[in-house]
C-alpha cells in the first residue's frame, strides 16, 4: 500500500509542479514508443525475469551470524582475531554435544555416564573425514592435533566414578586419592576443570544426603552423586570437538563431516522418542533431515573401518538425549527459515489475484467494460511484482551480493506493495476509457489511452517508488550486513517493479486495450446496422438498462457513505474526541518506548521447530550462569622475556581473575603458568644453573609444547615455524553468576573485561565470548534507531515538497509519519518485540509508504483546482478529500494487508516481526490519514476562525468606541 495505490496528483492541468510535468511529458513520449514496441517489451523482459530466476534458485544461501551486528561494533574486530587465530591453517572441525537425562534428572547416574562416554568415543572414533594428504579415512582422534583432550576432563571423571561407586556399594571407604570435587576434581595427583563438560550443577551438603537415604522407603539409594562428589546432581553434560585444518579438506568435505554426525544423533532420537513422540511428529522431523541430507550434503563415515554406513539402530542410548551442533547447522537452520517463507508466496499470490479479480470486475462492471481481458490485467498484475524481485535479486547475485535467507521475505513484501501499481493503471485505464467513449477524440488510439494512464499514475508510482528507494537507501547505510543487503534486495525490487509497470505490464495493457478497442468497434457497427429482429434490440436494451441502474444504484451508495463521512468527520465533537484517541494513542505509544528492551538472540533467527532453540535455552539456563567463558586473545605477546613485561602480563590475567564473579586462577587457561613452572623444573635439574630468578625463555617453547602432559596446550599459541618466536597466543578463563542469565548484564560483564584489557595496551589484546555479536546491539541500536527514522524522515520530507511544493503539506506529512513510527514503535514494544535488527529493517520499509496516505490527504484538502471561484469550505475540503483519497487508500489497505496475513501464520520470528510491522503501518496510516489528519485539520481551521473572529472584534470595538 503506497502512493501508487492512489489517484495521482495530477488531478486536472494546472495543478501540477514543474517536475511533475515534466514527469508527464516523459511519460506520454515513453507511452508511444512502447506502444510501438509491444513485443519486444514483452520478450525481452520475461527472458531478463527467466535467466535471473534460474540464477536465484541454483544460488544457495550464504548465511552470516555475524550479519546481524551493526558496522563499526568492537566485537566485529574481535570475532575477525579469533576466527583468524582458530583458522589460520584453513577453516577446520567444531562441533559441540550437549548430552541430557531423558527423564530430566541428574547426569551424574553411572548408566548415563556410561552412555555419554560412549557417545564421546562413538564421535572421537566412528566419523571419519577423508585426508587428501594421506589418502586415506582418518577420524577425529587420528586428524585431532591440538584440542584434543577438551572431553577427557569427563571421561577420567567417569572412570573415577565407577571406582568409588563400587568401593562405595561394597561398603568400603572411598580412594583418598580420587576427589571428585566441582569444579577441579582430581586422580592420582593429576587434578583437572570439570567446569567446561559439567553444567547445571547443584552442590550437596548434608541435609540432601540425609533427606535421600530418609525419603527412599525401599532403603536403596538411588542417587549415589552426593556420596562420592561434592555434587548432588548436574543437569547436563558438554563435549566440545575442534579439529584444525590438516588434511587439506575442502569445505564440502567439512560440510558432510559435521552435518553427517549432526543427523546420526537425530535419526536415533527420533527412534528412541517413539514414546513421546507421536508418528505425525516423527515423520514430519524425518522429512526435515531427509530435506537436510538433501541440501547438498551426504554422509562420509565409517564404522569400525567398514566401508558402510552405520545404520540408525546401531546405537540407541536408553538414559541420555544427545544434541549436537555445528555453524554449518546454525546456517542450514536460518536457510531454513528463509525456504520456509517462500509457502507464503503462493498464499500470498493467491489472495492478491482474487482481490485485484475482484475489484476490477466490479470495477469494469461500474463502468461498463466487462470483458475477459479484465481478469487477464488482474492475473498479470500479480505476476509484474514476482518477476521484479526475481530479476532484482538475480541482478545482485550476479554482481556478488550475498544471497542472506532473509532475502525470502521480500518476494511477499515487492508483491503486497508493487501489486498496487498495476492496480491503479487498470483504473485509470478504465476511466480514460469510458472518457473517450462519451467524449470521443480525434487520436483515439491504443497509445494515446496509455498516454492518458501514465499521465494520471505515473507521478504517483514514481514518487512511491522514490520514497520506498530512500528508505531503504537509508537503512543500508546504517544498519548492519544483513540488513543492507535486505535493503539491498527491496530497493532493487521496487525499481524493478516500477521498470517492468513502464514495460511489461504497460506492453500486457496495449494488448489488452487493441482487443478491447477492437471488440468495442464491432459491437458498436453490429448496432448501427438495422436489422428487423425487435427482440435482438430488446435484448439490448434491456442490458444497457440493467447496467445502467446498476451503475446509478452504486453512485447512490457511494454518494450516501461519503457525504455520512463528511459529515461525521465536520463533526466538532467527534473530531475532538478523535483528538482525544490519537492523545491516548500517543500516550500508550510512548509508554512503549520507554519499556524498549534491546535484545536479538541466535533463536530468533531459527524456525520455532528448531532443535537449536532447545540447545540453547540449555546453554542459557546450565551453562551461562556457570560457567561464562571468555578467551583473551594476546595479539602482541613481545618479548617476555624481559620480566618487567611479562609482569605486566600476569598482573592483567591477575585483575581478570579477580573480578566479581570470577571462578579465580582454578579455571584459567593460560600456558605461561605451566611454561614457568617447566623452566623452574629445567633450572633446578640443571646443577651448573644457580641464578633464582625464573624466566621466561622462548627457546624452550618449542620442546615444552612437545611434552605429552604440555601438549594441550598447542592450540593456545601460534609461533614462527622457523624462528620459534611467539607470535600470538591467548588464554581463558571463566565467571558465573544468576545475574548473567539476563542480556543487559553480559553486556556490563563484557564491558569490564574491555576496560581491563585496555589499560595493557601494549599486548593488543581482544576478549570474545559468542554472545558479544549481539551484546553489542544495546549500546548501539538505540543510536542506529533514532538516525536511521530522522534520516528517513528527512528524505521523506523532501520528497514531499519536490513533488508537491507547498510547506503545508510538508510539515503535515512529516508530522504523520512521526505520529505513525512511534505508535509503530511503541505498540510494538508492548506486545513483546524488542529493538533489534529484524525489527529496525521492517520499520524502516515500513517508513517508505507511511507517507502515502497522509501525502495524499494534505494534498487533496489544500487543493484549490484552477476554476473554484471562491473560497472552499471546511466541509467541501473534506469532501473533495475522502472522494480523492479513501477509496483506493481503503483499498489498498485491504489488499496489502491480506496478502501479508499469509506470514502471520507462519511460526517464525522473522515473518511475525515483518508482517505485524507492517499491518501497523497500515492501521495506522488509515487512522490517520482518513481520520486524525482531518479531524485534526477541522479543528485548526475552527480555530483560525475564532482567532480570526477576535481579531476582528478587538479591531470594530475600538473604531466604535467614543473618543
């Protein structure tokens, strides 16, 4: 619903700007020569629509997490440190399990310890990737070179458990020298962080244990946790799987490797749920991970080296749920999402042909021009939009834009507001039709019909057009990647729409307009012969006298509901009552605004059917508020050897470790620790060696890294290959908090860390976390909000006054589209969305036709035309306002709401996001077009009166008054 869905501002000769007729003289010249060039137009456009679609639908979707992030953020620099730092041999294997009870109790049973160690081991030893370098099928443990030993922390927690739970059962004291203690547990000297695989923890003291033994009435414990650990239950265990880059994989290859485990687990859940699963349940999720294998990906395993797939019974865990994620997943789900729009798209089509069938045969009835060809313009209507945003989005393929899933909502979003375009050009076909049949004209032709069309629409499609451009123009500027090229994709597709309305569809309407000229000629000689068949001419008449009270009956309707209009809209009370509405309005809307919560979580993103939405409220509740973990990258180690440096380095992993929240020195990882504790060992081994001070000297750091209890900790650091030099490194450590499952509070976590770390300016170091990509949004999508609506604003003012040149209109406009953005805003916030990227873009279109109405009512309700004579009352404005404006503005409203109702259903963020967004604007933009704006006009002009009429009574007193 934009401009184009009204009557354009060139209403009769005379009232146009100087640019609006030069627009029109463009106009009618483009008419003739399209009218000469029918077929070409034709051709030509539907073969450029056919290539760019088969460019869209052989493009896959290249999905970014970080596109969400606006330009310029600081985590954008540290996500680019840390994927350089883990991929700088090439993009490698991470993958990551998150393994739960069944019955949702404690992990911490022998059973389901047993079967989460095997499925450590059925991953770690059963997958396999093909390595190009040895030719030959290796799996993670054989390609694994670095962070091999992330899970061994449980596996050796297991092993202890199986020892003390039998010494435990056999009555005998527990081995002092195995402390299964959270968060460092230890075997045999060898101590160990538990913290990174065990989550959801809950500690035991001795109340629950006696409440255990006293609560069992069999006299068997059944959770043996408390007896032999410091736990008394864990809700979850993680497995975490990186691999670097080493068998000279390709991507494809990486791609098939983590999708195929991905869908292992998945298929067996979905056999050993069959108790709480129904089949429609199951089959739909089967369907899914068929769709998934589908997707360009296959399955490259082996089983004990068989050279056949495992099948899907091989191994089904009876106590566990495993559920496994990889970025290769996260990004099959967001396409996803996007594919599962593109359903809409037919519903969408569907609704719009029957409403644009429907109001052009009513409309072709009323003036009547009824043919088949009717229903042809309607069809074609529905199809012009389709193959702009085809031919749009394979234009920015071609030129290398990336094809984002959220691209599939604007196919739906170019059909709802492009379909009025055509919507408009058939009735101002029809119009200039029935003209030239009660007035005939001299050039009467195809060309010259046309000509009078796009006189009358084409400032109104291009003014809708500009302003939608802009906007969109604006957005892209000062969102983020994925917003811009959304911006991208819908600015594209408008001025596609608006190309193909000047050529194609203009093409489809000379065709019609021949046959139809064509069809009236015959009819019109078959009536002028005379003939002697009376009842074939009471036939006739009888139809032209059907039509004719069909017609007059329907003015007689029209005429009632707008003089009823005028009336109650003229009405002092109602307007002011009006007034109080948009007060209250306004008043909820604020309220709104100052409940804003700046929030966009990786869910948001995924369909509400999603496995990844359970795995991360997993994370969100065991996992964050545990253990937090933040890695610290050290660009610019320098020369450590020198201890006044290297003092300075410690002093700022001290300050991390005593932060408020902070686990301490017990859950840091940082190889400098156990490097000087290797020196210290060196120097005190070496009997000519008798200085005391330890230093660090890396020489030895190559030798120290070979160590088999020091090989952990080769992922930490990166050195020169020829010099030994220590190039970069970086360590972690770990915080908790209840506090940190709220968004606001991560962000003040994070924010420490930065100011700590910038006081050491010397390392260059950068802290990540995998949620600073959307911390970051708090502090910087308020600023992004408020410059993207005033740029917009802006723009939308001052296409406003190019095209209508009056500072009335302008300022009415602008202040419409205030009042519009912050009811949408506002309305918003209180039904629970919250200010973030998805939502910014969809207000952003929404901006770009929120001028349409309130434009077109100021417009109409200054209007003069050149032959009034006197001056208009307040009711005549009114009138010839609401008989201009209300209604092609109701009915485009209606179609472009329906078409967009098809979203509403759909379960998914994004889609409910856009469509509610733009079923406000649309709300909105009628209420104040059709009813606040003329109410609010009524009462200024009663006011100017009374002012008047004092003036005028301080003016007479005085004259009259005596001397």
């Amino acid at each position: 619903m934009h401009l184009s869905s009204l009557r354009s501002f060139s209403i009769k000769p005379g009232s146009e700007t100087s640019l609006v007729q030069s627009v029109n003289l463009l106009h009618r010249r483009w008419s003739y020569f399209i009218a000469d060039h029918i077929t070409g137009a034709i051709v030509i456009s539907v073969l450029i629509s056919i290539l760019c679609t088969a460019k869209v639908i052989t493009t896959p979707f290249k999905n970014d997490l970080m596109g969400f992030v606006p330009y310029g953020v600081r985590s954008r620099e540290e996500y680019a440190i840390q994927e350089e730092f883990t991929n700088h041999r090439g993009k490698g294997i991470l993958l990551m399990a998150l393994i739960v009870a069944k019955d949702g109790g404690s992990i911490l049973r022998t059973e389901m310890l047993k079967e989460a160690s095997e499925v450590d081991e059925l991953i770690s030893n059963n997958f396999t990737i093909y390595n190009h370098i040895l030719n030959k099928e290796e799996s993670f443990n054989e390609f694994c070179r670095s962070f091999c030993f992330l899970n061994l922390p449980m596996q050796q927690f297991r092993n202890g458990f199986e020892v003390q739970l039998e010494r435990f059962r056999a009555h005998q004291p527990l081995n002092d020298r195995i402390s299964l203690s959270y968060p460092i547990s230890k075997m045999y000297s060898l101590a160990f962080n538990i913290q990174m695989n065990f989550n959801g923890i809950e500690l035991k003291n001795d109340t629950l244990i006696r409440d255990d033994m006293k609560d069992n009435s069999s006299g068997e414990i059944t959770n043996y946790a408390p007896f032999i650990t410091n736990m008394a239950s864990a809700k979850m265990i993680r497995l975490m799987y990186r691999g670097e880059r080493v068998g000279d994989w390709t991507v494809k290859q990486t791609q098939q490797y983590e999708l195929g485990i991905i869908r292992y687990f998945q298929q067996y859940a979905l056999l050993s749920f069959s108790s709480r699963q129904t089949l429609n349940e199951y089959r739909n999720r089967k369907d899914r991970n068929e769709s998934l294998s589908s997707h360009s990906f296959h399955l490259n395993r082996s089983f004990h080296n068989s050279a056949e797939a495992p099948s899907i019974i091989s191994y089904k865990p009876k106590y566990i749920r495993v559920l496994v994620v990889s970025f290769e997943y996260i990004d099959y789900e967001i396409a996803r999402a996007g594919l599962s729009i593109l359903p809409c798209l037919a519903i969408g089509f569907g609704i719009m042909f029957i409403c644009s069938a429907i109001s052009t045969t009513i409309s072709a009835i009323y003036m009547q021009q009824m043919s088949i060809y009717k229903i042809y313009l309607a069809l074609f209507a529905c199809i012009c939009p389709l193959m702009a945003n085809a031919t749009a989005l394979g234009i920015l393929l071609i030129i290398g834009v990336r094809y984002d899933a959220i691209l599939s909502v604007t196919p739906v979003l170019t059909l709802a507001i492009g379909a009025d375009d055509a919507f408009l050009m058939i009735h101002a076909w029809q119009r200039v039709t029935r003209e030239c049949n009660l007035h005939p004209v001299k050039d009467d032709c195809v060309p010259y019909r046309l000509a009078r069309v796009l006189e009358e629409t084409g400032p109104a499609i291009l003014i809708s057009a500009l302003t939608n451009i802009l906007a969109d123009a604006v957005g892209s500027m000062i969102g983020s990647p994925s917003i811009t090229v959304l911006c991208f994709g819908n600015m594209s597709s408008i001025f596609m729409d608006y190309v193909y309305q000047l050529t194609f569809y203009s093409a489809i309407m000379c065709i019609a307009g021949h046959f139809e000229i064509k069809a009236a000629a015959e009819q019109q000689n078959t009536h002028s012969i005379k003939i002697d068949n009376e009842k074939k001419g009471t036939m006739i008449n009888y139809c032209r006298k059907n039509s004719y009270n069909f017609r007059e009956h329907a003015e007689d309707i029209c005429a009632s509901l707008l003089e009823g209009s005028v009336t109650l809209v003229t009405n002092k009370i109602f307007s002011f009552c009006v007034f109080l509405s948009w007060v209250l309005l306004m008043a909820i809307s604020i309220y709104g605004l100052t409940k804003t919560k700046i929030e966009l979580t990786s869910e948001k993103l995924f369909p509400l059917d999603s496995p990844l939405i359970e795995l991360n409220n997993l994370l969100q509740w065991y996992q964050v508020p545990e253990h937090t973990m933040a890695q610290f990258y050290v660009n610019n180690p320098g020369d450590l050897s020198d201890p006044a440096r290297l003092g300075r380095l410690n002093q700022m992993v001290s300050e991390l470790e005593l932060m408020n929240g902070s686990w301490g020195s017990e859950s840091t990882n940082y190889f400098i620790r156990d490097f000087i504790e290797y020196e210290k060992q060196l120097s005190e081994a070496d009997p000519a060696n008798t200085s005391v001070t330890v230093t660090f000297r890396e020489d030895d750091l190559r030798v120290f890294l070979d160590w088999p209890e020091y090989q952990r900790w080769h992922g930490f650091v990166i050195i020169d290959e020829k010099t030994g030099h220590l190039l970069r490194f970086f360590f972690t450590t770990a915080y908790h908090g209840e506090n940190l499952k709220e968004w606001p509070e991560r962000g003040v976590m994070l924010n420490k860390w930065r100011n700590i770390i910038d006081k050491y300016r010397e390392f260059n170091v950068t802290v990540f976390v995998d949620d600073a990509i959307f911390l970051d949004l708090i502090d910087n999508m308020t600023t992004d909000a408020w410059q993207s609506g005033l740029g917009i604003l802006v723009c939308m003012a001052f296409i406003s006054f190019i095209f209508l040149y009056d500072p009335f209109k302008v300022v009415v406009v602008s202040a419409a589209i205030v009042s519009i953005m912050t009811g949408i805003v506002g309305i918003l916030t209180l039904m629970g969305f919250n200010l973030e990227p998805i939502m910014m873009s969809a207000m952003l279109i929404s901006m770009g036709f929120s001028v349409d109405i309130p434009a077109h009512v100021a417009y109409h309700y200054n209007y003069r035309g050149p032959t009034t004579g006197h001056q208009l009352t307040v009711k005549e404005k009114v009138r010839m306002c609401f008989a201009s404006v209300a209604l092609p503005a109701l009915q485009a409203s209606i179609s472009t709401s329906l078409c967009l109702l098809g979203l509403l259903f759909k379960e998914l963020y994004i889609a409910q996001v856009f469509v509610k967004t733009m079923l406000l604007c649309i709300f909105l933009c009628v209420f104040h077009g059709l009813l606040i704006i003329p109410c609010m006009l009524v009462l200024t002009d009663l006011l100017v009166q009374f002012y008047k009429r004092l003036r005028m009574r301080d003016t007479v007193l005085p004259a009259i008054s005596p001397s």
